[in-house]
C-alpha cells in the first residue's frame, strides 16, 4: 500500500491532467487497481519461481541416507497467486481511491 501511495502522490499530475481532458474517477480508480494487482501477481509469481527452485534444492539434500522429497501442486500454486492478487486488491482500493479523489485544478498545481 505505501508504494500505491507513493505512486498516487508522484503522479498527482497525471491524473489532474487525465481528470481535466475527461477521465472519470472509475477510470483513476481502475489504473490503479489494475496496476495494484499486476504488481502484486509479478511477485506471486516471482515468489512462487523461488519457492519452487528452492524445493527442487532441498529434495537433491539426503539427511542421514533417506532423502526429501519436495511436492509442489499445482493447487499451492494458483493459491499462492490468487492470494498475491487478493492482496494487491485489498491494499490498493484506499490508494485507487485517494487518486480517483483528487480535484483536477487542485493535482495540476500540485508540484
């Protein structure tokens, strides 16, 4: 959420200039969303790589002769995703909001 925040108050300009020539807070506030979930799917994925490559190391470890053998579904995985999604939902809808707020006179002279 802080770095949604942060986006928001380094692009006050953009989204005064998009609000000015006609965008509606719907369309600021699905920028964005979207932008919030696409970020948060990225590391979902990127999380799920390491964790998988990870457990591919751990299952060519034999501890004491017997071996572990790592089991990585594909249900874990979507969950996982879905999850990373869930939560960039959640914690991008007050900063989505915050943009979509903005008064367009008031985010142009916003420096």
């Amino acid at each position: 959420m802080n770095i949604m925040l942060t986006t928001v108050t380094e692009r006050t300009h953009e989204i005064g200039l998009r609000k000015a020539i006609g965008a509606r807070r719907r369309d600021i506030m699905m920028q964005f969303l979207v932008e919030s979930i696409v970020l948060n799917f990225l590391g979902g994925v990127i999380g799920v790589a390491v964790g998988w490559s990870i457990a591919r190391l751990m299952g060519r470890v034999s501890l004491g002769g017997s071996a572990i053998t790592p089991v990585v579904s594909l249900d874990s995985i979507l969950l996982a995703t879905l999850f990373s999604m869930a939560i960039g939902l959640f914690f991008g809808i007050y900063p989505a909001t915050r943009a979509a707020r903005l008064q367009p006179v008031e985010a142009l002279r916003y420096e």
